[in-house]
C-alpha cells in the first residue's frame, strides 16, 4: 500500500517527518511522491499536522513503483560525486 501526502498551508514551505527519520518538504498544495504506508501509519507528528489542518492523507492499495521500491524517496538525496580529476592516478 502508499500514501501520498498534501501541505493544506497557503504560504511557506512544510517539512514532514517520516518513521524512517527522513523528511518530506512540501511547497503550499503540493503532494509529495507515493510513500509506503509503513513510512505514515502511527506518526505522531504526522498525526499532530493532520489535526491541525496541515495536510491531507491519501491512501492508495497501489505498490509504489521505481526508487521507492528499495526504500528510496525521489528527490531525496543526491548520489555521491567523485572527487578525484579526470585521468589522475590513482
């Protein structure tokens, strides 16, 4: 199952906390990617943000699909970048 969640707010970014300890940053009426269901069930913060009006929780049955299959958020980190010169030894 996935979730994917909306920032209700009219102004300001929203940072949203996940049970894995990453974050999700949402811009005013933005959804975020397809989340497992895993990273949003029992969230206290999310639940706080949910009460408030903050945002909007919507539940899929669908199994999220590429990067997010090995636990990954797009968008999330970026991949390390080599420091080493082109052609330097060693």
């Amino acid at each position: 199952m996935t979730a994917r969640i909306r920032s209700l707010l009219a102004s300001g970014p929203l940072m949203v906390a996940l049970n894995s300890g990453r974050t999700v940053r949402l811009s005013p009426g933005c959804w975020s990617a397809d989340l497992r269901d895993a990273e949003v069930a029992d969230n206290a913060h999310l639940d706080k943000l949910r009460r408030r009006g903050d945002i909007e929780v919507e539940q899929s049955d669908e199994e999220p699909e590429g990067p997010a299959d090995q636990g990954e958020i797009p968008g999330g980190s970026k991949p390390q970048r080599s420091r080493k010169r082109p052609g330097a030894a060693g």
